[in-house]
C-alpha cells in the first residue's frame, strides 16, 4: 500500500483487517484514502459510519449486498 500511496493512488484497498485496532492503525498510516470491505460472514467488524470514520476508513464497500436484495425481491 505504501508503494501505491507514493505512486498518487486515488484509493487504497484494505482487504479483511481483522480487528478495529487494526483498522486504526491502518487508518492512521493512510489517512486519505484507505477504504475497507464487508460482507456476511467476513472477519473485518463491521462498524457505523460514525465508529468507521473514527479509526480512519470513513469508505466501505459492501459486495454481497445486492445479491441479498435481488434474493428477498
């Protein structure tokens, strides 16, 4: 990550921190563009925007959600 930061990335990908200490630590060392991931049944906690913004990763993306509305239309 610290390579594509140098590089000028627009958004760095964090895929499946494990705990929300590990999420601020990350937050932290890439404060203007880090971005997580969730999902059921993944490891990364899943935060409110209010707590995500807090350790540092205000963006998310939510990859399974859409299948689960299509299946409950």
């Amino acid at each position: 990550m610290e390579a594509y930061a140098k590089a000028g990335a627009d958004v760095l990908f964090i895929e499946s921190p494990e705990s929300e200490a590990e999420m601020a630590r990350i937050g932290k060392a890439f404060r203007s563009a880090a971005g997580r991931q969730h999902g059921a049944g993944r490891r990364t906690p899943v935060l409110t925007p209010a707590g995500a913004t807090g350790v540092g990763l205000p963006h998310a993306l939510f990859p399974i959600n859409g299948l689960w509305l299509r299946r409950w239309r």
